[in-house]
C-alpha cells in the first residue's frame, strides 16, 4: 500500500472510530480536584450525564479510573501532550470524537481519546497474554459532562483480569501508578500536576 493510500484509510478509520458513536464512559473511582493524589476526595456511584431522554454517563464502571480535572476542557486537554513527554511515553494517536460527530452532522459533548504507550512495558504484558493487545496502547479520555472536565483510562488490575494476566504482577503495579501519576498531572488534582 502506497504512503497515501496508507495515510487517507487511516484516516477513514480514525474519523470512522469517533463519527456517530454514542458515549458511554465510567469509573470505579472518581478522584475531584480536593484529592490528595493518592486518596480519592470522592467516590461517584451516581450517574452523571444527560437526564432520562438520553444516555447517561455512569461513574460505577469497574474497569475504569476517573479523575475530575481542576480545569477547564481545552486546559486538560493541552496538559495531556507535555505530561506524556515528561514521562517518556510515546503519543500514537489523537482521536477527537466531538469534531468526528461534527463531521456526521452529529453532537457530542468536548471528548478526545489519547493513544500512548512504551513498548517496553506493553510487550512483556502481551507476551503473558496476547489478547491484551486489543487494550494497548493504554488510552487516556479527556471528557466534558454538565460543565465538569473528567479524565478517565482503563484500570489495569481489571485488564489484568479481563485477559487472565499471570506472572506480571510487578509490571501491572508498574502501569498503575505511572497512569493515576499521569491521570493525576493532567487532571492537576495531585502534587504531580503540570502547571498550567
């Protein structure tokens, strides 16, 4: 496949990733802008987002990590690219989901998917269980609802479970902390948090 042929159906596939579909993000934790870093200032179970006439947006999903930025959207989301590179984590793609309902003559509220990773963390986990790899490289969602700016990404210990994960406890400590660290410097609710 040509380099352009190659570069325009990526780009049919990324806009077709976000382009009509409805969103449904959660959390097992959701950590507001008083959180110390390592302890939640509170945990969501209510369900936030649209009222009865559409979807809502639960905070209760176990295999996701929430963090309620102390900013607004456009600042988190221009936090996200200096945190990755201060941690040396390779950014793979940008997937803005509202402008992809734009593109469908659809709305969505602010939304934008972050791909990253290290091939040296994700490759040991692939090789205890290859099916992880349709879960990497780790994501990292910046999402408005009713005015307030989440950060959320996949818990790994429900990854760990989800994919039968042996052998790699070390590892899976390993990318927990680096994305509630990372979590915590975009959503700026820690004292590892970028400065604005």
């Amino acid at each position: 496949m040509t380099d352009d042929r190659s570069d325009t159906a990526r780009r049919r596939f990324l806009k077709a990733l976000g382009a009509g579909t409805a969103l449904g993000i959660g959390a097992s934790t959701t950590v507001t802008a008083g959180g110390d870093g390592d302890k939640p200032a509170s945990t969501t179970a209510a369900a936030a987002g649209d009222d009865a006439d559409g979807p809502k947006t639960a905070l209760d999903d176990p295999g996701l990590i929430t963090a309620e930025s102390d900013a607004d959207f456009e600042t988190t989301v221009a936090r996200v690219e200096p945190a990755l590179e201060e941690r040396d984590l390779l950014l793979v793609a940008t997937i803005d989901h509202a402008e992809n309902a734009e593109s469908a003559d659809m709305d969505l509220p602010p939304t934008t998917l972050f791909l990253f990773g290290n091939p040296a963390v994700g490759t040991p986990l692939m090789r205890a269980s290859r099916s992880v790899a349709i879960d990497l490289p780790q994501k990292l969602l910046v999402w408005e609802a009713d005015g307030q700016v989440f950060v959320t990404y996949n818990d790994p210990q429900y990854l760990a479970r989800r994919h039968d994960l042996a052998g790699v406890d070390d590892q899976l400590t390993g990318v927990a902390d680096a994305l509630a660290d990372l979590a915590s410097a975009v959503a700026g609710t820690g004292s590892s948090a970028s400065e604005d």
